[in-house]
C-alpha cells in the first residue's frame, strides 16, 4: 500500500510499512522513513510507485486550467476526489485525483482550504481583486527588470528623475526604483551615487555631497522668494567718526566696523558698529519667517548660502565709500586706555574702507608693531586697537598663550581649483577683533540683563558650552555674560538680541518678553541647526582636502600623530587614520604615504612610512 500526504504544506508519496490506524510509518521513495499522522494521508494508492505517483500527476496537473476547474466546482466546499470525478468524468485514477489535488494546492487565489483535502472555490470579487494584484505584481516585476537593463547601460529611466535625490539619500527600500536600483548596483558593483554619476543624474562627487545637505535643510531651494520686502529704514543720525571693517577678501556681509576719535582731554573714544539688519526685518514679517527658517548663514569652501537675501545684505553690510545703519557701542578711555564710560547709540555711519586680511596682514604685524612702522592706511589706529585689545584680554585674565599655537585655514576655490592658506590664530588682525567682539557681546549682554530684557547667552560652564536664556558665565572666555550680538547678519539669535537692544536704547518694549516661547524655540532650534551647519561645512572642507590631495599629486607627506592610529597632514586640516601607524606619543612627526582617495566616501588609504630624521633627533 502507497499514500499521498501532506508534510509541511508540501505533497509527498511513501510506501506503508507498517498501519498503526492514528499513524503509518512510511518509507519515501529515496529511502528515508518516516512517522505520518493518519490525518495527514490524503490518498491511498497501490499502483503506481510513489515516485511514478508525483511525477504523472505533476505533468498532468500542468495540464488543467485552475480557471476551468474554478468554474466547474461551484460555491459550495468540495472534496478533490468529487472535483476529480466531475472533471474526467469517471471515478478517477490515483493519477487523476492526485493532479487535480495538486492543482488546487497551486492556485490559493482560485481555491480556498477548508479541511483535509477539502476546498471552496474564492468569491468572484475576491479573485477579481487577487488576480489584478498578481498582474500589478507581473508588470512591476517586467518594470524593475526593464530598470535593472537600462542602469546597467548607465541610462537613467524617466522614473527615476524626479528621485535621484531621495534614492541616494532617504530610500523607501520597498519601492521598485529602489529594488532596482540595489540589483544594478549589485551587479555592476558600484555604489548608487557613482552609478548615478555614469548615468549622467550627479554632476560630480561635490555635487553628491552637496544635495545630501540641500536635500535635509533646504527641499525646497535656496533662493529667497523675489516677493519679500524689508521694511523702510527709519531716520538716524549720521555718527561724526569714520569706521573701517577688517575680513576675510571673500566676506561679503560685513557684520562689524572700528573707528577710533581723539578725545579734547587725551583720551580716546573707540567706535565698536554692528550692522543693523533688525531695522528692516520686522518680528513676525515673511522675511523675519524665512531667516527664522534658515537661522544661520551656510558655508563651505567656494560658496555660502546666506541667512538673508543678498538686497537685504547689501543694504546694511557695512561695506566701504557708503552710509550704513548701525548699532554702534562706544568705549571712552583714559590716555592709558581705561574705559571711563560706554555709551550705545543707533546710527549710520559711514564706511572709509573694508580692509582685508590677506593685504593687511603682510602690514599689520607684531613686526611691524615692534618696529613702530606706521606707512599703511589705518596704521595709527590699528596700533591702539592692538594696544586696547591687549588690556582687554588682560582684564579677562587671559594671556593670548594657547591662541598662538593654533592655525586656521582657508579655503578659496575657483574653476573647481582649491587654494588652501594657513593662517596663524592669535595675530594683531585677529586679537583686534576677537577683543573687540567679546567686548561688545559681553557688554550688551550685561545691559539686557541688567534691564531684565530676555535675550539669548552663549555659556560655558562644567557641562560645556550652551545656549541660554539666563545671563551666565562664560568660563572659556572669562566674561559674567556672553550674549551673541555681533552677527546679526549671519545668525538669527544675534538678529533677535538685536531687536532687544534697538528697543533698550530707544525705550521702547521690548519685542520678546521674559520666557516668550518664540524666542526659546529659536534658541533650541539654532543649537541644533548651528551644529548641523557645521559638519556640514566640516564635511565639505574633508572634501577639498581630498581634492587637494588628488590635484596636488601627494604621494608621500608629513603628518603629526594625534591619538593612537590617527595623523593629521601637513598644510592642510585633513585628520586620517593610518592602521600601519605604530605607537607614538602625540605631537611626533611622522611620513606618511597617500594611497587612493575616494571623493565619494571621503576617504583615504595610508601607510607609515617612518617617523621623521627631527623627531627621533629629539
């Protein structure tokens, strides 16, 4: 005696050894026994074999068209046997029953189970809707394997288009695109972005790193709508010195200027003026809605993409040969250059020069200041800045030591070309403005708070630096109070202080009162946002280094160990790990040799080379 059974959803056949009526022991036809519950024999059989058993009745059943059989069995629920009888017309053979069986099994859209062996045919309007989701199923499998063919031809299908952005950065993995996408890849065995790339959808690896940005924080673009107007200037006083600012040559929002007045009794009267932006975009305006939106200028080496409008900047940076609205604080001193009294005033002021770094340094130098030259614009003035920097810096109990160590570099690239300048933290530029902005941002800090205007600090304690609402002490910089106000161009919370010392100093109400939800979800919000911008410009500043490296040719160059396994490279600020790297102690000097560079995944290969001839002579 032979049976049909079913075993883990799947048909089989054996041999009857041995009848225990509950179960059977039943040997398979490749040999391998087994216990079946009796509940699970569908068919008893003597002829054929088993295996002859399977295989017929799998040809046959190939043979039988489930939409026949659908129509054949009725509403009601059937045994396979009596389908089997009705079909062939006759009581059916092992072979036959065993087809038609196997032929129910297959089509689950067709035919519902209801028991052992026992079926109902599936409602019309069921298997309707089941066979349309196959066919949908059909054509998006014939749909992918189309996409599939097109990318491995580095050709971009139509469908694709609208969502290059989206599949290389924030997939939906069940989508077909996406499912596509991963098979090409897989195949051609190349990353979505430079498969992209081949396909002529990513204009380079910058333009990769780029739109992961735009594609989280700007979907919808950078430009400023042309609709947004500021509001008109109101009338002020003309102030009776003349400022000059001191940036970067590629600064275009000229935040803060310096101007310097002889006193009749020998003092002097220095002039620290802020752009005044607050006086054209008015709390709650679209234009005060899309800088609230932005909360900060974006920048990366070659490009930026501004807080606000490139009209509105112009009409308020500080920018040479013009009258600009300002927020000025001025600080009366003594002959020897102790402030006597601090005045605020809203103004314009008129704008002698811009002077920038990469020509002012070269004259404006601790040589220059030890020799006492005074043959470059300004030079008078800038001597008692430097001089009024250093008391500044005293008086915070700060020596200037750890900034002299510290390098800053910058970035210029033009025709897809980097230039990468080193620049030494801690010279006469930046001690002048750097004494000058926390002078200013520590000192109008202390006016709102003693006023009990709300405004937003910037804090370091124990816990790190922060963003508060409480004047607190800087620890870092070693003020009581540190309230951001000297960039209200560039970021929104110096745009909110200033809103509050423009009402302080005119008396009027102050725009945001103490513990206003909107200037606190400002707050919050710039922390995170702050942050974000800045590894992003991080990110984009690894990129060029890379670039440089490629476009320079670095084969072999010196480096400095920082921590166990990691270096940072000569000239420019590229941080890499290098495995082979043995262990050293911090600061030595070592060579490295550059292997190959990935834009993409900015990456790069290293391998020591040794530790330098200056290094082991120490």
């Amino acid at each position: 005696m032979n049976v049909l059974y079913e075993e883990s959803g799947t048909l089989k056949a054996g041999a009857v050894l041995a009848d225990h009526v509950t179960s059977l022991h039943v040997e398979s036809p490749h040999g391998k026994r087994t216990k079946v519950k009796a509940g699970n024999v569908l068919l008893r059989f003597g002829e054929p074999a088993p295996l002859a058993l399977l295989e017929q009745a799998k040809t046959l059943a190939d043979t039988m068209d489930p939409d026949f059989l659908w129509q054949c069995c009725g509403s009601e629920e059937f045994g396979f046997e009596d389908l089997a009888r009705e079909y062939f017309g006759h009581p059916p053979s092992p072979v036959e029953a065993a087809a038609v069986l196997m032929r129910l099994c297959a089509a689950p859209m067709y035919f519902y189970r209801r028991g052992k062996g026992r079926f109902q045919a599936a409602p019309p309007e069921n298997l309707k809707a089941a066979l349309a989701s196959l066919e949908r199923k059909r054509q998006q499998a014939e749909r992918q394997a189309q996409y599939v063919e097109a990318l491995k031809r580095f050709e971009l299908p139509e469908a694709f288009r609208p969502q290059v952005a989206r599949l290389l950065y924030d997939p939906d993995k069940q989508s077909l695109e996406y499912k596509a996408l991963e098979a090409a890849c897989g195949e051609l065995r190349l990353s979505p972005a430079r498969l992209f790339e081949r396909c002529g959808a990513l204009a380079s690896s910058h333009d990769y790193h780029l739109q992961r940005f735009l594609y989280q924080y700007f979907p919808q673009g950078t430009g400023f709508d042309p609709g947004l107007e500021p509001g008109a200037l109101p009338e002020l006083p003309l102030a009776e010195a003349q400022a000059f600012s001191i940036d970067d040559v590629t600064t275009t929002e000229i935040d803060d200027a310096f101007s310097v007045s002889r006193l009749p009794d020998g003092g002097v009267r220095v002039g620290i003026h802020i752009a005044a932006p607050a006086l054209s975009v008015a709390r709650g305006s679209a234009l005060d809605q899309e800088a609230r939106r932005r909360l900060s200028t974006v920048y990366m080496p070659g490009a930026k993409i501004t807080m606000l409008p490139d009209a509105l900047i112009e009409r308020h940076s500080l920018s040479e040969d013009g009258d600009r609205p300002a927020l000025s604080m001025y600080l009366d001193l003594s002959p020897e250059l102790e402030v006597r009294a601090i005045d605020s005033r809203l103004e314009r002021v008129r704008i002698a020069a811009n002077l920038r770094h990469d020509a002012l340094e070269a004259q404006f130098n601790e040589t220059s200041l030890a020799q006492g030259r005074r043959d470059y614009p300004f030079a008078e003035e800038l001597a008692l800045l430097w001089a009024l920097a250093n008391r500044l810096q005293a008086a915070r109990g700060k020596n200037g030591e750890s900034e002299q160590a510290r390098v800053d570099y910058n970035f210029y690239v033009v025709d897809d070309r980097v230039t990468i300048t080193e620049r030494r933290r801690g010279s006469p530029i930046d001690k002048v403005v750097a004494e000058l902005m926390i002078q200013v941002n520590q000192a109008w800090g202390r006016q709102l708070a003693e006023a009990g205007f709300a405004a937003i600090y910037r804090a370091q304690g124990a816990s790190g630096v922060r963003m508060t609402t409480v004047p607190s002490p800087h620890q870092g910089l070693g003020v009581e109070q540190y309230a951001w106000s000297s960039s209200p161009l560039r970021r929104y919370v110096d745009l909110m202080n200033q809103r509050q010392l423009i009402a302080l100093i005119t008396g009027e109400a102050p725009p945001y009162a103490q513990g206003d939800e909107e200037l606190l979800a400002a707050m919050r919000d710039f922390e995170v946002t702050y942050e974000a911008y800045g590894a992003f410009q991080r990110t984009m500043e690894r990129y060029w280094c890379l670039r440089w490296l490629l476009q320079e040719g670095v084969r072999v160059t010196g480096a400095e160990v920082q921590r166990e396994g990691v270096v940072k490279v000569d000239r420019i600020p590229l941080y890499v790990r290098v495995p082979s790297l043995p262990e050293l102690k911090p600061g030595t000097r070592v060579r490295i040799e550059v292997g190959e560079v990935d834009v993409w995944e900015l990456t790069v290969q290293t391998r020591f080379v040794g530790v330098e001839a200056e290094a082991l002579r120490a």
